[in-house]
C-alpha cells in the first residue's frame, strides 16, 4: 500500500508518527509541519512545491540521505530527509519536494 507523496496528503498527517530505518535500529519521526509554495508569476506553472517537517529524538542524530519511512496509511517509501536543527531534547528534519504535477 502506498499513496501519492503530494502537500495534500501529508498534511492529512500532520502529528503522526513514521518510522525510520536507520542503519540496524529504528526511529520514529513525527511530521510536525508542512509548508506549502505558492508559484510566482515568473515561475512555469503546474508544479508541486512543499517541505515536510520531522521532529526526532535528541539522542540519535540522522545525517543528510535517503531513508526508508513507513506509516500506517501512507505505506513505505523514501526520503532524502535533510537535519536542519537540533539540541540533546530533539532533532529536527525536513524533506522538500519539488516536481510536476500529474
């Protein structure tokens, strides 16, 4: 099972948790956010501009890749989730997407 990966199907997420494959143990991200763009006047149109926002674990740090995530209804698929913040309380990661629609 799996859905399409689009703005409006994250945000129906917002506050859930997904697991993360990270090398031989997991991790449980929450989807704390998700930022649409609108277009500009300049820019070709048809296109689906958003990030996602994580928040993790202060104890296990995820460096910039791809990772493998799985949620209850969205399914699995991958991510190329990048760290923007962190503390020893929590990390924070975000995954930006960019593509033309279908």
């Amino acid at each position: 099972m799996s859905v399409s990966l689009t703005e409006k199907e994250f945000s129906q997420h917002v506050g859930t948790k997904f697991h993360v494959k990270a090398d031989e143990r997991g991790i449980e991200l929450e989807l704390i956010e998700v930022n649409g763009y609108a277009g500009q006047e300049i820019e070709q149109g048809g296109m689906e501009r958003f990030s996602v926002f994580f928040a993790g674990p202060g104890d296990l740090f995820l460096p910039q890749r791809v990772y493998e995530l799985k949620h209850e209804r969205m399914g699995e698929f991958e991510l190329l989730l990048v760290p923007i913040a962190g503390d020893d309380k929590s990390y924070r990661y975000e995954a930006v997407f960019n593509y033309f629609k279908t």
